[in-house]
C-alpha cells in the first residue's frame, strides 16, 4: 500500500499546506512514491488559498503553494490516508474526538517525528509577525524530512 499523509491544522491555510509542500518535496528528492495533502479541523478558510505570508515563506524556499486549497477534515479522511499528522495538541484531540470507529490512520504529531522533539507542536505564525512563518517553515521541514525518512524505513 503507498503510504499516505494528511497534514492537519486548525485552517488549512498555513501550517499545514506548509507541511504537505515541505513533505511533498523531501518525498521527490528521496523518490519516494507517497500521496500527501492537508485539511483543516476547522472550515472557516474551505477553498480558500493558503495565507499570503505562507505562500511567501514557501517561494523563498523555492516551492509554489499557490494552488492549494483549504479544506476540512472529513471522517473518509481517516480510512484514506495512512497517516493522519497534527501540528498541534489541539487540533490532534479534535482529530482523536473525529475519528470514526473504523478509522485506520496512524494518528501523530507532526514533530514526533523528529528525535528530540516529540510532544512538541508546530508553532502558529498566523496571529504574528511574518517571521514567524520562518521558523514554522523550520518546524515543518525537519518534520517532513523525519517523516518521509521514516517512510522509506519502512518501505524498505
């Protein structure tokens, strides 16, 4: 089965969008064959595009997110995607309290695959300034990159 991941934040429209770009190109330089896209716990930003100082933060790195769209987490997310990673505490308990009882997704943080950096989350930067949106450009990446090793691992 091709491994799959949903990014998940509260909006879909920074974290994790973020996220899946990061994953999507640690997974094409490893050539890796995975699918990957992200949602939302929430459905304020539902087809909205990721936040402008998100697709900034991407350009500088170099990745286009401009074509992303929010969308809401859905129960059929949690038997589609093999993966199912939070970037926050929060919005991880909300996807414990959305699972369905046929839910077969492994439910994580993003940065608990990361050594030394479990149980930590992805910091918001959208209330911020936009140098947040560095560092949380920061988190996701080494995040991704972890994750998308560990796929491999296990692909063998």
């Amino acid at each position: 089965m091709t491994p799959s991941v949903l990014f998940v934040c509260l909006g879909n429209i920074c974290r994790s969008p973020l996220a899946e770009a990061a994953f999507r190109e640690e997974a094409r330089r490893l050539k890796l064959d995975v699918i990957a896209d992200s949602a939302g716990t929430g459905g304020w930003h539902i087809d909205f595009p990721p936040d402008g100082r998100a697709q900034a933060v991407a350009r500088k790195h170099s990745v286009d997110i401009s074509a992303l769209r929010g969308r809401q987490v859905k129960p059929a997310d949690f038997r589609r995607f093999t993966h199912v990673v939070a970037m926050d505490h929060d919005n991880l308990a909300n996807l414990r309290r959305l699972a369905p009882a046929d839910a077969t997704a492994e439910l994580s943080l993003l940065l608990d695959h990361v050594e030394g950096r479990e149980g930590q989350a992805v910091a918001d930067p959208y209330f911020g300034e936009d140098d947040g949106f560095d560092l949380t450009w920061a988190d996701v990446t080494a995040g991704a990159r972890a994750l998308a090793a560990e796929l491999r691992r296990l692909r063998g």
